[in-house]
C-alpha cells in the first residue's frame, strides 16, 4: 500500500528537496523551558524528561552526538545526508550566544543538510532568527523551525497549560516567513475537550498561514505528568482509537496538499507510559488508518477548498449589476 496515494509523505517531501533519502539526528541540548519557570509546572502532558527519550545525554557535545548517531543511522538505513534536529524542550530559551555557539557545531559537521529547531511559539524573536540566518548564509544549510501548538482551541490551550494561546502561533509564523525558513508545525488531535471540528480548524489554520510540514500525534499519557494523574483519578477520557482515526481523515482531507506529513501518530516507550495508542503498536495503526483511507477512496486535501476567497464562486455573474 502506498502512502503518497492518501497523503504527502515528509520522506518525498525530503527527496524532492535534497534528491536523495535524508534522516534526522536528534541533538540534546541543555536547556529547559519557559513554561516550566518560576514555579510552573508545563504542559500537563510534558514528562520531566520532555519529549527527547530517543537522543543522547545532553552533556555530550553537540557534534559528538551527531558523529554517534550518525554511525548508528548509516549503517541500519545506508543513509548519506542528514537534518541535525535539536528535538528536546525549547531550544531557543538559551542566551543567543549560547544558541549560536550550538548551532555553528552542528553546522560544522559532515554531510549535514538541515538544521531543525524544535521550540514554542513564544520563543521567536527577530535576533535568534537573524543568527539562524547568518549560519544558513555561511554554511549553505537549510533551516526549519519546529513549532508546538497541538490544537487550534484556545480553550483547549488553557486547559493543558501550553503557556501561550492562538495568537502566540500566528505570530511566530508571521515572524518566519520573511527569512525563507520551513516551518513544521506539532499537532495533537484527540486532547481532551477537543473535537472533530478542532481537528478541522487546526488543518484550515495550518492551511491558510502556508507552513511546509506538519507532525500530528495521538496522545499519549506519560507517567509523573499531571495528564497522568487525572487520567489515573478518572477526571479525563480519551477518545476511542476509530474516533482519532474519523479526526486524523478529517485533518488530512482539509489541510492542504502542499503540506507534507511527518508522522500520523505519537510514540512513547511502554515503560514511560500509562496510555499509548490503545495499547498497539504505531506501525499497525498506520496501516489500519490507511485501510480506511483507501476503502473511502479518501485523500489529503480533497476538502481543501476554503481557502482564496471561497464563496466568490458561489455568486451570480450578474449580482450587483443595475
């Protein structure tokens, strides 16, 4: 079964951009969070260790981490160009020399191609963007910025205590987009209090502001976390795993075509979680969804049509004429 027939895949997207298969390297910094400062606690779904359980330790220097895992990729996938992807919490609250001084090293390595900078929307500022442009310009790197904003609800956002709400996000992008850099926004599609119809808006929002790539999780509830406690004393319920597939056909039937998906699903060890995609693996999930994609003859963007003025091509040629 294909995937390109049901959605973009972010691994074409990749091969139309550098030619070739490309695989990220997840870089660990030193670095915490805004929203985890002066008594916060973060997203009530945020683990204390973040979301990084597959990268290396934090102290071991920038392009050590690389070289390591670098060797690990090559020889599993015979992979030859690779996105440096510093992954964990929010790697722009650093000082900016200290944020330069990280992304030069990476930068400095062999056969990197990209460099991908996961942080929140919050933490976008006109200087740390200026530098991510001076090293693109010296190096010939790419870059892209990793967006967290889980669900298009303000409400929703409230309710998980992301720190920031809607206008935070369009801000950022706003603050992008001059600079040329791809933005891959993070998505969560079944958190509690939202619905279908957010799922939707999230896809039309997304849509509107243009980004490049998107990575849509299934929630998972990691241990230690407040999401865990209130799963545990059974103030929450998640949806069943048919309803996140009806919202994940939904997303993808409105976002744009043009926006290549990284992931349908989130992921989790077993042994940090209380709840991970229903107790089945990600691999056999994607199949399943797919199966209902192709039985309902569904693609992404077949519901792509809200955008440019839509309703325009509802009206009468001759309305407005005396």
């Amino acid at each position: 079964m294909q995937e390109t027939l049901y959605y973009y895949p972010y691994s074409l997207y990749l091969k139309k951009k550098y030619g070739e298969k490309v695989y990220k390297l997840p870089v660990n910094l030193p670095v915490s969070c805004p929203n985890r400062k002066g008594g916060n606690k973060g997203c009530t779904f945020c683990a204390g260790a973040g979301a990084g359980f597959e990268s290396l330790d934090c102290h071991i220097p920038v392009a050590e981490q690389i070289e390591l895992t670098k060797q690990r990729i090559r020889e599993k996938y015979h992979a030859y160009k690779y996105i440096a992807y510093f992954q964990n919490y929010t790697n722009t609250f650093l000082p900016l020399e200290q944020f330069r001084a990280y992304i030069k090293e990476a930068a400095s390595c062999t056969d990197i191609a990209e460099i991908a900078v996961s942080t929140r929307p919050d933490c976008i500022r006109g200087d740390y963007l200026q530098v991510l442009d001076e090293i693109r310009r010296e190096s010939g790197i790419q870059i892209t910025i990793e967006l967290g904003l889980q669900t298009a609800n303000y409400h929703t956002l409230l309710s998980v205590n992301r720190g920031h709400t809607l206008a935070e996000f369009v801000d950022s992008v706003l603050k992008i987009r001059p600079y040329g850099f791809d933005i891959c926004t993070h998505v969560i599609l079944n958190l509690p209090g939202d619905r279908i119809t957010d799922a939707i808006e999230t896809a039309k929002l997304l849509s509107a502001l243009q980004i490049q790539t998107v990575k849509a999780h299934s929630l998972y509830i990691a241990k230690n976390t407040r999401l865990c406690d209130a799963w545990e004393n059974g103030t929450i319920t998640l949806c069943s795993k048919e309803e996140y597939f009806r919202r994940l056909k939904a997303f993808l039937e409105y976002l744009s075509p043009d926006i290549a998906v990284e992931r349908l699903f989130g992921r989790i060890p077993k042994e940090d979680s209380v709840f991970c995609n229903w107790g089945t693996s990600w691999w056999k999930l994607r199949d399943e969804f797919l199966s209902i994609m192709e039985r309902t003859q569904s693609r992404q963007g077949i519901r792509c049509s809200y955008l440019h003025g839509a309703a325009l091509k509802h009206m009468d040629p001759g309305q407005g004429r005396t």
